[in-house]
C-alpha cells in the first residue's frame, strides 16, 4: 500500500505473513524500518549500519575512481561523449558517493544508515558539500563534464584524505596532482 498524507508525504507500506517476515529477516541487508510489529516477530530489525572500509575495500574505490577518471578523459580527447559520461557515472561517481558514505559514516562511528540510492546521505553532508555535490550532476556538455570531473575530484580527494585518516589507512599513490 502507499500512504499519502495532506503535507505531501508518502509511506509504502507492506502487509506481510509471518512467513514472509521470517524470509525477509533471512536476507543480510535489512532496508526497512518496522512500524507497528505486536506480535514482535521482526523486533530486532534494524537498518544497517555503514560499514567501515576495509583496506582492499578502500584500495578499490580509489583505484575505481582515479583509473575511471581517466577513461572520462580519453574518451573526451576522442570526442566521445556519451562513453565519457557513462564512465563518469558508473565509475567516478559511483565511486565518490561511496567514498562521501564513509566518510559520513565515520564522523558519527559508523552508526548511520544512508539508506537504498543514498536517500539519506544528505543529512549527513554539510550544505556547502551537498551544493557542491549537486553541482557535479550538470554534465550536459563536454565542458560541464570537465568541470565536474576536477569538482568531484577535489570532492573526492577531501573525503578520501577523511576516511584513510579515520581508518589510518595511507592515502593511495592513484592521485597525481
């Protein structure tokens, strides 16, 4: 069912069977909060916390991040657009919201959960950061995405200097300024 309330707000809710709830708390990833469970069937259902990175974990998002990021520029040195642009989405930005995940995850001892698609990573960004962010998804042309791509490299740079600190992990040899 979706709830639609006056204000604009919306809640889906899904009735389940106490099967169904004992197969949905099999599954590792719990996306979901409980609202009314009287028969305590699901009361230690929590949504997951963020994960810190283990070190190959980090390792690989820089080196994800850092070797896509030359790809968006090969591409556009051969005028190809539209492979740029999908290297900057699958590879550099996907990248940098994991990195900006962690490195909200660790200002608050990875105790937060940000949620499927990263709904609730903006709460956690301070509102320069986020007004940085969202002006990194303005790629429409070959020079939007260049700027974009020095403006989420600075972005990412900054959060992964965060997070190696946090976890004491070196800075990857990936970034040559």
């Amino acid at each position: 069912y979706l709830l639609l309330f006056y204000a604009g707000n919306r809640i889906a809710v899904q009735l389940l069977s106490e099967e169904a709830i004992e197969q949905l708390l099999q599954l590792e990833e719990h996306d979901m909060q409980v609202l009314l469970d009287k028969d305590q069937l699901a009361a230690d259902v929590q949504p997951d916390a963020v994960e810190p990175p283990s070190i190959e974990a980090f390792n690989e998002c820089c080196s994800s991040f850092w070797w896509g990021a030359t790809y968006v520029v090969k591409s556009l040195a051969k005028q190809e657009f539209l492979p740029a642009a999908e290297h900057f989405q699958q590879l550099v930005r996907k990248s940098l919201l994991q990195m900006l995940t962690w490195q909200a995850a660790s200002e608050h001892q990875f105790t937060i959960h940000i949620g499927k698609h990263y709904r609730q990573l903006p709460h956690y960004l301070s509102r320069t950061r986020y007004e940085q962010l969202l002006a990194t998804y303005n790629i429409a042309t070959e020079q939007r995405l260049l700027e974009a791509l020095t403006d989420v490299q600075a972005l990412f740079r900054e959060a992964t200097m965060a997070v190696g600190a946090y976890c004491q992990f070196a800075y990857p040899p990936y970034d040559v300024q």
